[in-house]
C-alpha cells in the first residue's frame, strides 16, 4: 500500500510541532451541545393531518415533463394542493408560468426584498427494482409516508405550504414579500426555473434569500460523530458531458492491431483512475465544515481538524483517498458512463467512443478540469469533444448576514444537531436564481436517515411523519423570526 503524498508530507511536520500546544488546541475547542428544549413542537393530530397532505400529494403521479409536453397531471396536482392549502392559494398573488407555481404573499414593507421557499412538483421515474409499495400510493405505514416524491421533493413543498397556511391563518403579516415557486421540470434540467428567474429579474425584483432543497438535517453521515447535522447546502458543483472518441483504420478481429481504439480509450480510463489527475484543495465550505463539526468529535480526530495548519496536508490526502463521496467534496470528479465500439463481436470499430459526466469543483471549472483531461486523451491520440457544460455555481458566503441568521435560528429549533454550511455534489433549480439574490441556501429542515437518503430516486422513497410536522413548524419559525 502506497503512503498518501499528503502523509508523508505531514507525519514529519506534525513531529515537529510541539505536541502538547496542540493537545491544549484541541482541548480547547472541545465542545458539547447546550441541553435545551427544541423552540418548535408538534402534536401527534397535527403530524397525522400533514402526512395525510402529503400522501395526497404523492399520490399524483407528477412525472417530469419536457417543457413542449402536455402536463395536465401537473394542473390535477395543483388543483390538490389549492384544496389541500385553501388559505395560501386564494390570499397569495398568481404570478404561475407555464405549469410552474409562482406566489407571492406581499409585504408590508416596499423598501425591503423579498424572500423566496423553493421547490418543485416534478417527480423521477420509478422504473427501479425493489420497490415494496405501490410508488404512488402514499401509504402511511410504520410511521413514514412512502412513494415516489414523498422526499424529493413534495415533502419540502408540503411544509413549505402547511407552513404559509397556517401563517394565514394565525392572522401573520409579512414585512417583505414572501414568494413560493414550484418548477415542473427540475428533475429533466427544465427550462421552469430559467423562465421564473428571469421573470422575477425583470419585474426588478431582488431577493434576500432562497431557500431550496438540497442540505437537510442528516445522521450518521459523519464518521465519528455522534449527533445528527443540519447541512445548509451553500454551492453546488457543476456538471459537464465531454465525448472521448479514439479512431482507426478498423481491420479484422481474427488479427487485431496493436492500441486499437478501444484500448486507447480503455489506457485512457485507467489513468484518469488511478491518478485522479484534478486539483485538491479545502475550500469554501470545506473549513468551515471542518471547523463546526471539530468540537464535537473525539480526540483524535479533534485534535487532527484543530491543528489543521500542521495536519491539513493529511486531511486533504484522507479526503481523497478515503471514499468517491470524500473525493468529491475536494476535487473536480470524472465518470465515464457509456461506451460505443463496433456493432459486432467480429468486429474490430473504425471508432469507438466513451462519455465521461464530469462535475467541476469550485476551485477547477469546466474548461480546466477538462484541459486536464484532454491533456492525457492526447497520449493516447483520443480526441474530446465538450456535449455539455456548467461550471458549479456561486458560492453563497457562510460569514453572510442571511446564513447566519438562519444558522442561528436552526439552533433554536434543532439544539440537539450541529449547523454547517455544505457542498453539494448535486444539482438543484436554486442557483438559477444567483441572478436576483446573493444568498442561495440549499435545505430543507427534515431529518432523514442514511437509508431514507439513498432512497432517494430509487426505491422505496419514504420520508417520517414526525420529520414532516418539525419541518413544517420549523418554516413557521424562520418565517417568524427574521
Ligand atoms: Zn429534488
């Protein structure tokens, strides 16, 4: 086994330092979590009414449409949510687009901007094996609601909602415009959130915060540490398509040639693998998250994150090499996904091709990560043609007044979990609208399993009846304390 560069760079440096200043570092740090009592609650009645919403929700099968598709599903499920949020959708201003929602609850103040709830009825399909309950049942067994949507993302859509609802109907008043929008195209990279952004930039409109799904209240995905974290989504990486193509003249398999196309693509493949060719580095989220997790872990690791001026060489190479997920919050990461050679088993190809899907890091955008890659394809004499590609978005600062506002106020309501900024490897409708707001927050306040997550579009999605009710309370109190 191979020592990670960044090792073998920190073990001597770390000998050097006196040990013991650091020890009183990390001792110092070490933290633990006030034991309060939660600033929202919920009653049992109330829990079993909103998982009632949501199953009906998830109950119409809202899958994504292209933008030129008929969507009536999509006006039935509106005609849904208008019976089953009355208040929200006969007080709200219509500004809908197309099939996609957009409400507005106006202020009380002109001077101030407004705020934005986000999310989108569109659903993935639900072609996977496994499945154990009918995807679009909305069954309310052993305490979940299950179906294809329950969490991504009707469930961020219901509290939302139930949250406005009941706002109305305590008599509450907002200071600045609250505006709601649901796409009906996010899950296909449809054009809904594009139209609305833009709509909402020409009606000069300037937002203080959005606030999609993304981050939520998560356990267990840390290793080493003990409590659940509420993980605002802060940047989302990008997302490109690049075809790597390898020609030649063809011939006969019977007498196969030396470094014919598919084994150039294959030579390709393998050091793009092994080498991990993309830039490194901690950056924005990065510390941040190590520095508001560090206080709650135990010693070595505390020590390890706290003195990251000695050992950051090491906490970099661990995050490479431990798993793809660590990899990824890092660097830019590659993955070839389809492959094309000849149309026979006989047959060597004149050309054959393979797609990589690429998502750029912040500290390595699209054009760099690819010049990397072109770089070793020219080795081996494979051409690479760019298909599609986004540079990750803006990141919205954790030192910003919005964020810290809302770090605080998830504190109140969730004393027992540890807030952070975020990155996000995935793709949500929000950074769309980077270009009427600075703060683009990704998170939902639901709390969600190691399992509930990967049941996300795959089988078996299923999200809590009590999460349900704390994530609509929670809405409530961010909407009220602001
Ligand atoms: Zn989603």
């Amino acid at each position: 086994m191979s020592i990670p560069k960044g090792l073998k760079i920190a073990v001597p440096a770390a000998l050097g330092i006196p040990a013991a200043l650091g020890a009183v570092r990390a001792a110092a740090a070490n933290k633990t979590l006030p034991i309060v009592p939660p600033a929202v609650s919920w009653t049992p009645e109330e829990a079993q009414r909103y998982a009632e919403k949501l199953s009906a929700m998830v109950q119409i099968p809202t899958l994504s449409k292209k933008e030129d598709e008929p969507y009536e599903t999509f006006l039935t499920f509106q005609e849904t949510l208008a019976a089953l949020f009355p208040r929200v959708f006969e007080t709200l201003e219509n500004h809908d687009l197309n099939g996609n929602l957009l409400r507005r609850w106006k202020g009380t103040d002109p001077d101030r901007n407004g705020i934005l709830l986000m999310g989108h009825q569109d659903v993935v399909p639900v072609d996977q094996a496994g499945w154990t309950k009918d995807p679009f049942s909305g069954a309310i067994e052993d305490g979940c609601v299950w179906g294809r949507g329950a969490m991504d993302c009707k469930s961020t859509v219901c509290c939302e909602l139930q949250a406005l609802e009941e706002l109305l109907e305590e008599g509450f008043t907002p200071k600045q415009d609250i505006w709601f929008f649901a796409s009906r195209n996010e899950e296909n990279s449809g054009g809904g959130a594009d139209a609305v952004a833009a709509h909402l930039r020409e009606q000069g409109v300037r937002l203080d915060l959005v606030l999609d799904e993304g981050g939520a209240i998560v356990d267990g995905m840390i290793p080493g540490l003990s409590m659940p974290v509420a993980a605002i989504g802060v940047v989302e990486k990008g997302f490109c398509n690049v075809k790597f193509t390898a020609r030649s003249a063809g011939g006969h398999s019977s007498t196969p040639p030396k470094n014919s196309p598919l084994i150039r693509l294959s030579k390709l493949m393998v050091e793009v693998d092994k080498k991990m060719p993309f830039r490194a580095k901690l950056v924005t989220p990065m510390p941040e998250i190590l520095d508001n997790v560090a206080p709650y872990l135990s010693f070595p690791l505390r020590f390890l994150l706290v003195n990251r001026n000695v050992f950051g060489g090491l906490i970099k190479a661990a995050f490479v090499h431990l798993s793809g997920q660590t990899r990824a919050f890092v660097q830019s990461t590659a993955a070839f996904t389809m492959a094309q050679g000849s149309t026979a088993p006989n047959v060597l190809p004149d050309e054959a091709s393979v797609i990589c899907n690429i998502r750029p890091s912040q500290q390595q955008n699209a054009e760099q990560t690819v010049a990397v890659l072109r770089k070793i394809a020219a080795k081996y004499d494979v051409e690479a043609e760019v298909l599609f590609s986004r540079d990750a978005s803006k990141t919205s600062s954790p030192d910003s007044a919005e964020f810290k506002q809302l770090a605080e106020n998830l504190r109140a309501c969730l004393p027992d979990c540890v807030v952070t900024p975020y990155l996000m490897t995935g793709g949500t409708d929000s950074r769309r609208f980077e270009i009427v707001c600075d703060n683009v927050l990704r998170f939902t306040p639901t709390r969600l399993s190691k399992a509930q997550i990967e049941a996300m579009h795959a089988a078996n999605e299923n999200v809590t009846i009590s999460a349900i009710a704390e994530g609509v309370k929670i809405y409530k109190y961010l909407l009220t304390h602001r």
